[in-house]
C-alpha cells in the first residue's frame, strides 16, 4: 500500500541544530538575510569598499590587519568621524575626506588573546583604551594643534586622560626691601615696563620705590615693621576644566615694611616662578596662605589663575580680603589611578573604568562632568565575590552593568549618595567586550563563553530583570569558538539591518572567522562565511561597517583587502586585483559569496517507514534570468544527488530579463512574482530526506514544498551487536 503526501512549508525560520530540528526551520543558512518586503530568504548581500569613489583602492593602500573601529557620531550626523587602528597606529578619516590624519603612532599591537582597543565617547571627548598604553582623549572638532610642545607621535587634539603628574612647587622671589645693585635679575628684566629702579636701590624684588607705577595692596604693607610670611601652591587646568593634583607648598617668602615716615604708604608685590604643564593645560591656579605671621592654620586659597601654558612668572598683588576659595586637598585630585585600564563607560555623570590586568576587581570613577579627575577614596573593590576579573563595562537604562569572567554585575546609585554593586548573573560571564550592543526594546546582548546572552528587563520600576541565553538553537556553531580568543570576538547591532551581528575565532584559527547574525525579523540565527571581519561597527545610517581580519588575500599585491568595508546589497565579496605594471594595479569585483540554503531531516510524521520523495518544489521570486541547482541527500548520507538546473522564471511565460537590466516601470517588474520551481528526485526509498541549495545567483526563497510517497516497508530501527 502506497500513500501520497505533500509536506507544505512556509514561512520558513532560522537555523535549527537541535534534535529533532524545526521541520520549518533550516539545518544550515549561510550569507542570507530577511527581505523585508517578502520575509524570504534573501542572498543578495556582501562586501564592498567603504569609500566606494576612492581612486583605486584608497586611501587604505598602505593598511594592513585593522585591529580596532569606531565610527563616532554627533548632532545627528552632521560631524562624524571613522577611527581606526592598524600597525600600532591610530588613524581618523577626514570628514567629507577621502584622506587619512595619523592621529598617533608606536601603539601596542593586540595580541590575538587581547582584546583590542575600546572607544568610550564622553560629552565631547572620544576615549580609547587598551590596557597597555596611557588612555587617551580625543576631541574631534575643532581640528587645531595641541597647545604646548608637541611629542613626535601624536597629533590634532590627542590628550592623555587624566593627569599623571603633581605639579612641582612654585618658587617665589626672595623680597629684598634695601640694596646696591641697580640691575635687577634677568627674569625681572621681563617685566621691565613694571619696574623702574630707583637709582642705587635695585635688587631682586624691591618694588617699594616703584609704588607710582604699581598700585600693589598687599596684607601689612603701610605697616612699619610689619612681618609678611606667605606660601604658594599651584594646580593645573585642561581643557575640560579638570584641575590636577596640587603641588606641594612653596618654601616661605618672608619679609618685614620698611621704618620711617618716607615708606609710610608703600606697598609691595610678590613675583612667583610657576611651572608649566604638561600638553593639554590650559591654565594654571595659584593658591596663598593668608599672612602666616598672624594665622597659623596652614589653609592655601585662591589667589589668581594665568590662562595659557607658556607664562613662567605670576605676580601677586592681592591682600589677604581679596583671597578666594579654599585650594583642593591633596585627596581631592590625584594623578590618574588606572594607567593600565581596558575598559571604561560613562554613568550618572562618572567615568567609570577598570584597574587594568593587575586591579582586574577594582573600578575607578571620575568626579561628576570630569573624567580626569580622581578623589583618593573614588573606587570600588569587587574582589569580594567569585566573580573574577572585570572584562566589561556597559552602561544600560539607568544602571552600569559591569561584566565579569564568571558573573555580571550591576551597579546603581550616584557620586552624591554613594555607588551599590549587587549580583545579577553568577556562572554567566562575559569575556568579549567588543560584542556588547544594546538591541532596542530587546535589552543588551553580549557573546559568552557558550553562546549569545541578553540582559532584558527593566532597571526601573519593579520590572523583572533576568539574563536569558538566546543561541540554544544553533549551540554546535557556538561551540566552534575558540574560547582562548574570545577577547578578539567583535559584534554591533544594525538598525537598518535590523540585525545583530557577531564575528569570533572559530576552528583554530587566530582571528574572526564565523559570523552570527540575529534577525529581528523573526528572532532566526543565520551564519555568514567569507565575511572576513576583524572589528566592526555601525555608522548612524545603520550601515554595517567592517575593518579586515587579515588585510591580505586579495590577490598580487596582497593589498586589496586592506582597509575598511561595508556590508551592501551589492553581489560582491571584495575585490580582484591584477598587476598592471610599473608598480600599478587594477581592482575588479570579486564573485558574490556562495549562499547556502539547507533543509532539516524530513520524515513526514512517518520515521518507522520508507518514502520514496518525487518532487521539491521551491517557492521563490524571480530575480532575473538566473539558474539554480538542488542537491539532496537520503538517510543522512553526505554524498548528495544533484538535481537538473532550472530557472528562475515563472511558469509557461517568456523568460525575463536579468534583474540589473529591467526598465524601470515596466508591467513586467510591477510587483514581485513569485516562481514556483519543480525538481523531480530520483526514486529510491529512504527515511528521512534532506535538500540543499547552493548557489552564487540571487535567490529570495519564501517557502517549499516536498510531494511523497509511503510505502508499506518498515525501517530497521535497531541492529544487534556481534
């Protein structure tokens, strides 16, 4: 007895390496994504230059394996700037540019078990840390030099974060009030329009003759016999308003008033030697003691400030009444505490950021609106718990999440009342920063050490938070990571995409090799493959941008596949190049990626008898004259049978036209059609029946079907042993 059947199947879903599979899902969906339009299946993607206009194949000719990316974006897009790292250099693209600008070089190279470089912007200050070099501050807009000395390697608004050092003291002139030579000191030549010497009364501050030129009111003056008793300290200023460490004291400068009726309402003024400080400042603070000759509390207050860098000689001329605030202590700033960190992140107004490798439990965090300022007593120790080593920080709907290698974190509160860390997740760490993203209105996704997580749920409000495993569907792909490398794992979500994609070291190889990308279309996993991504990221477009793994493969030169990419619709991957002589080559290109589209093991609802399968029929829309193959297997045999080719074209209709050479307008291409295609199998009975579609022509697959027929033969489901 022969019954017939027809399994019907559409939509059709994602990957599904579980057993048994989703008879609507797939065994294998390579270099696909959803068409948004049909929900199919669609293999029209790859990869093509960044700056698709470039002459040749720059600005990107001289870059190598691209070690780290950010695309950083303000006001809307109307400034946004491409970061990248390669070769222990850090460069940026000029906007609206196709040009390079070094932005410093003799940089750490990541090992491939290092993470590389991470970008944390910061009002208008982008930071980036590795762990190994100082971190650093960038400020994008306006393009001018650095004030001060310029080191060789570093250029246009490049400033470490932080201070590094404590201000040397200042040094303030001796005051003589008698003397016999008439030629001031050299520095005091400077100020030569101040300072006029009397004939035979010069000396090195002597400024009681001089009292028609400088109004000077100092405390004591016009006091015969008056003892003056006065110390200086000194601060930094950057850009950003940070103030440094202060200095310590200055030794005392003392002095008594001249006697006699003719110095009666003469007064005097103090020259003090300031240090300058390192690039970045922008101005200096002093700060005085009021007369320690009749108060002793040893408080220094705010005395005057010179706004530049370049200035050696301040010159105090303000009593005791004209002080103003009290000077910061020395706990208040001091020099930065996390030369080595690795990671940082902007929460309620703080900088927060790791310890580096040798303080990986401890967190460090800024003063509110300034990231290079530390109070001593700024810093939370997390050694508490077996969470391990910090690996990540991410900042998320009113919280800080702080990841861990074996837990994840959660950190609340602010500077004013205090910081809290409760546990969200122990035994789920995460050791891939690089692959943090927020999905809107799905939570914060991340790569584990088995697959993808996500944090959902709100922080606010009562709402239930919980860490939930998204990957349970494809783990065998999962479980190919190279869990030594996870540090080089990197992944970015794409609002235009609406896809979430992750790219990690697979098989033994020593870079990104096997991407994963979540379709929010229908929550489905696909894989891609020859996508050869190093780091990636997203511009404000939701364009998908990418820094090559390797930078080389590309042909003679070995330079095609150098620098940046974007992922498009275009049916490319990459670039051929041919030598052309002198030196010269031409790029053409490369052929589209092979798309890969296969079927679960069918039984039919029927595993304990034969079928023999007659036809799949493919449901797909036309893309032009293009041609496609099936390929099936039987009882989970690996050879395939290979059915005839067949094109995509309607039914009992004249062929179309390619797609690329359609006339816009035309009735033709009005609305999409779909094709139904019919590719007979070769009798012979199995259990159970697998296809595949390989294939480097456009394709939109929406649905197929499988007509069959049981037969009365039962299956061997057991076999003895010997």
């Amino acid at each position: 007895m022969h019954t017939k059947g027809k399994l019907v199947l559409s939509p059709l879903k994602g990957m599904d390496e579980n057993y048994p599979q989703d008879p609507h899902g797939a065994d294998l969906i390579e270099n696909f994504t959803i068409n948004k339009r049909t929900k199919g299946w669609d293999n029209r993607i790859g990869w093509e230059k960044y700056l698709p206009s470039a002459t040749g194949f720059g600005p990107f000719n001289a870059t190598g394996r691209i070690d780290s990316l950010y695309i950083w974006s303000r006001h809307q897009g109307a400034q946004e700037w491409v970061i990248f790292e390669t070769g222990g250099s850090l460069y940026y693209l000029k906007p609206f540019q196709q040009q390079l600008q070094t932005l410093q070089t003799g940089r750490h190279i990541p090992a491939p078990n290092e993470s590389p470089t991470t970008y944390t912007p910061v009002g208008r200050w982008l930071l980036m840390l590795n762990g190994t070099d100082r971190p650093v501050k960038w400020k994008g807009w306006p393009l001018e030099l650095k004030t001060g000395a310029l080191s060789a390697n570093t250029s246009l608004n490049l400033f470490d974060l932080g201070w590094y050092i404590t201000p040397s003291a200042p040094e303030p002139w001796q005051v003589y009030t008698a003397g016999t030579s008439s030629t001031p000191p050299g520095k005091l030549a400077t100020f030569g329009s101040f300072y006029t010497p009397a004939t035979g009364i010069g000396s090195w501050f002597d400024l009681t003759k001089n009292t028609g030129a400088l109004a000077l009111n100092f405390a004591g003056s016009g006091e015969n016999n008056k003892t003056n008793k006065y110390r200086y300290k000194v601060s930094f200023v950057n850009i950003s308003g940070s103030e440094s460490p202060i200095s310590t004291s200055s030794d005392t400068v003392e002095w008594t008033n001249e006697n006699g009726t003719s110095f009666e309402f003469s007064t005097y003024g103090i020259m003090v030697d300031i240090p300058r400080g390192p690039e970045g400042t922008y101005a200096r603070r002093i700060y005085r003691t009021y007369n320690e000759e009749n108060n002793t509390t040893g408080l220094f207050y705010f005395v005057g400030q010179v706004d530049n860098n370049s200035d050696e000689i301040f010159l105090d001329t303000a009593s005791d009444a004209m002080l103003g605030a009290q000077a910061p202590g020395v706990s208040d700033s001091i020099p930065f505490p996390s030369p080595k960190a690795r990671f940082g992140a902007l929460f309620n107004r703080c900088l927060f950021i790791d310890g580096g490798a040798d303080q990986d439990t401890r967190l460090y965090y800024s003063d509110p609106g300034q990231p290079d300022t530390y109070n001593a007593l700024s810093f939370i120790d997390l050694s508490g718990n077996e969470g391990g080593g910090i690996t990540g920080l991410y900042a998320h709907y009113g919280v800080l999440l702080v990841l861990r290698e074996r837990s994840i974190d959660v950190l609340t509160g602010d500077y004013t009342n205090g910081f809290n860390v409760t546990t969200l997740s122990q035994g789920i760490g995460a050791r891939a920063p690089n692959t943090l993203a927020t999905i809107p209105d799905l939570g914060v996704v991340f790569l584990a050490e088995d697959g993808l997580y996500l944090v959902k749920g709100g922080f606010q409000g009562g709402a239930v938070v919980e860490v939930v495993k998204l990957s349970q569907r494809i783990q065998a792909t999962f479980d190919r990571l190279n869990k030594d490398l996870m540090g080089r794992a990197v992944g970015t979500y794409s609002q235009k995409w609406r896809e979430y994609h992750v790219y990690f070291p697979a098989d033994g190889e020593d870079r990104p090799t096997l991407g994963v990308v979540l379709h929010m279309e229908n929550m489905q996993f696909s894989v891609r493959k020859d996508f050869p991504v190093g780091c990636v990221t997203t511009n404000i477009d939701g364009e998908i941008v990418f820094g090559h793994h390797s930078g080389v493969g590309g042909g003679a030169s070995g330079s095609a596949n150098a620098g940046l990419f974007v992922v498009s619709n275009a049916r490319q991957c990459g670039y051929n190049v041919v030598a052309a002589g002198g030196g010269d080559y031409t790029y053409s290109d490369a052929p589209a990626c092979t798309a890969i589209w296969r079927s679960p093991y069918h039984n039919f609802g029927e595993p304990e008898r034969k079928k023999f399968v007659k036809y799949v029929y493919l449901y797909m829309f036309t893309s032009g004259n293009n041609t496609i193959s099936l390929s099936y297997f039987k009882d989970y045999k690996f050879t395939g049978l290979v059915t005839p080719t067949m094109k995509l074209q309607p039914a009992d209709q004249p062929d179309l036209d390619v797609y690329d050479a359609a006339v816009l307008g035309s009735a033709t291409w009005e609305r999409p059609m779909v094709a139904e295609l019919r590719f007979p199998i070769a009798d012979g009975a199995c259990s159970d029946f697998q296809f595949q579609i390989s294939t480097t022509n456009d394709v939109v697959l929406v649905g197929y079907s499988i007509e069959y027929q049981v037969t009365g033969t039962k299956t061997i489901t057991a076999k003895r042993s010997a």
